[in-house]
C-alpha cells in the first residue's frame, strides 16, 4: 500500500492553522509561560523533536484547553519522512495527539513508501514542570500510542521487502519525567526530560513491531535536555534508543540522536531544526547507512 500527502491533507491541515493562528493572537497574553508547551514531536505528542515530554499540548491551564498543529520533514540520504499532525491539551492535565507520517525510499527499496497513523494520549499524573522550584521532584506523565503501519503486508512479513516485522499494529506505553530548573544552568533555565517507553516497534513503527524471534514488548529508555539561551530559543540535544527486533531478518536498527534548536517567537506559533543521526538500517535488502540528516518543524500552538 503506498501513502502520500493528498491535496484534501494539505487543505484539511491548513484549515486548522489558520483557525489556531487566528485564535491564538487572542491567547497571547494568557496561559502558560512561553515554549513550556514544547512542539509536537516526531510521534505526535507534546515534546521534542523525537521524544515526548511529561508536559501537555498548547499553553492552557488548569482551567483551560490548548491545541497545536504542525508539520515535520525529516531528510536523509536515503529516505526521507513528513509528518502532518495535532493534538489537544485539556486542563494542563490531559492530552490527545494525532499524527501521520508518510516516508519516500530510495535505493534498494526506490518508490516504496512507508508510513503510519499514531493516535496518542497522555495524562500528567503529579508535579509542575516550571512551579515545583521548592522540590527536586519532575511532572510526571502517563502516555499511550497507537500505531498503525501502511506499509502493506508485501512489505512487512516474512520475505518481505522490509524484512519480517510480525505485526502492522503495535500499541507504546511511556512513563515521561520533565524538569525545569530556574537558573539552572549558569543562569539559564535548564529543562531534563526522561523517558521509560514500552515497545515493540521497529524504527517507531515505520518498519512495523517486533521480528522473527523477537515479538514481545521492551523497556527502552529516552533522554532530551536543553537550554533556554533566551526566553524564545532552546538549544538541545536527544537521545531515544532502539529495538533489535529484525537482526533475525539480517536488519539492524542504530539508536536516535539529534542536536536541535528551537525558536518561539510568540506563543502562536515555534520553528524547529536539528541534525539527526539515525545511523544504520541494514541488510541484504536494504543497505542504508549513515542515515544522518536535517529535521524541520514548524508548530501552531494556541
């Protein structure tokens, strides 16, 4: 099954921007303090760019709902992937996130596409990211994500193209940890952010869960930190590690890292870059290595 980005996917995407650009210019002024809602990260949630956060969605309190809408590329020697997504915080506790990620091979797997539908939800389970200042204790949150690969069958089973993932379909639970220390690093606040994520998914999905031999669910840890150098621009680093799941399939999957820097110009909207290295996913039928390259992100937040 091949996915792209059809033109009712760019008029639906840019209906919802201009309806939360629209709103937000209203919201300025109110809510939480600025880039305290993150961007939407590469699985839809509230976060980095490749990590979820403990914190929630759009810059609403307690009394308050916030939203966000955004677009992610992500370019590489030998493939690339683009993400349209949104999501929906509610009260500063709850959060609902949609994403749909759609990726071009080249090489040995040239026109195929990859891709995948993630429907996310979190709840912050304790503590304040920014105001708990008198405890060393993070926010805590609770998140899920559903995934649903669109790779196709041809793809994914044994003898496939992609080498013998088991399943198109796997389900992550994450325990997410964020704290932000005022003045934390030489003067500057400092946030850390830690994940524990449950999982099966190979690539996060996009090269679907589990493998010959390999098919139970794993804790893999996640680690993002950054540095507002300014109140409008963060500059940090990620880390997010990653299965072995097809080593029986002759594939192999390297861990994510990225180096990124983040600019809030106001409360409506943030741009985001980093360099990615995803390093090696390899084979006897896909031979792609080094697989470093740029990360783009613009959010919509309200």
């Amino acid at each position: 099954m091949k996915t792209r980005f059809t033109g009712r996917s760019w008029l639906v995407l840019g209906t919802v921007l201009t309806a939360l650009v629209a709103t937000s210019s209203a919201q300025a002024g109110s809510g939480r303090f600025l880039a305290t809602g993150g961007i939407q990260s590469l699985d839809g949630a509230a976060g980095g760019g490749i990590n979820p956060w403990a914190v929630i969605a759009g810059y609403g309190t307690s009394n308050q709902w916030g939203a966000t809408a955004s677009y992610t590329n992500v370019t590489l020697p030998d493939f690339n992937v683009n993400q349209l997504g949104a999501s929906v915080g509610i009260n500063n506790r709850f959060e609902l996130s949609y994403a749909y990620q759609q990726g071009n091979l080249s090489g040995a797997l040239d026109g195929q596409n990859i891709g995948q539908h993630i429907l996310g939800a979190k709840v912050r389970l304790l503590g304040d990211a920014i105001y708990d200042q008198d405890t060393p204790l993070p926010q805590l949150a609770l998140g899920v994500e559903y995934k649903q690969n669109l790779s196709g069958s041809d793809m994914l089973t044994d003898g496939g193209a992609l080498g013998g993932a088991v399943d198109d379909s796997g389900t992550d639970v994450y325990l997410s940890a964020t704290k932000v220390m005022i003045g934390g690093f030489f003067g500057y606040n400092w946030l850390v952010n830690a994940n524990l994520r449950y999982t099966k998914a190979n690539e996060t999905g996009l090269l679907g869960f589990g493998g010959p031999g390999e098919d139970d669910y794993e804790l893999r840890p996640e680690f993002s930190t950054a540095v507002l150098v300014r109140p409008d621009v963060a500059i940090g680093y990620e880390y997010k590690q990653m299965g072995d799941n097809l080593s029986g399939a002759g594939l192999k999957e390297s861990d994510w890292h990225d180096v990124f820097i983040a600019y809030f110009p106001n409360k409506s909207v943030s741009f985001a870059v980093a360099y990615a290295h995803l390093g090696d996913v390899g084979g006897e039928a896909i031979d792609y290595t080094d697989e470093n390259g740029i990360y783009l992100n613009a959010t919509v937040s309200f």
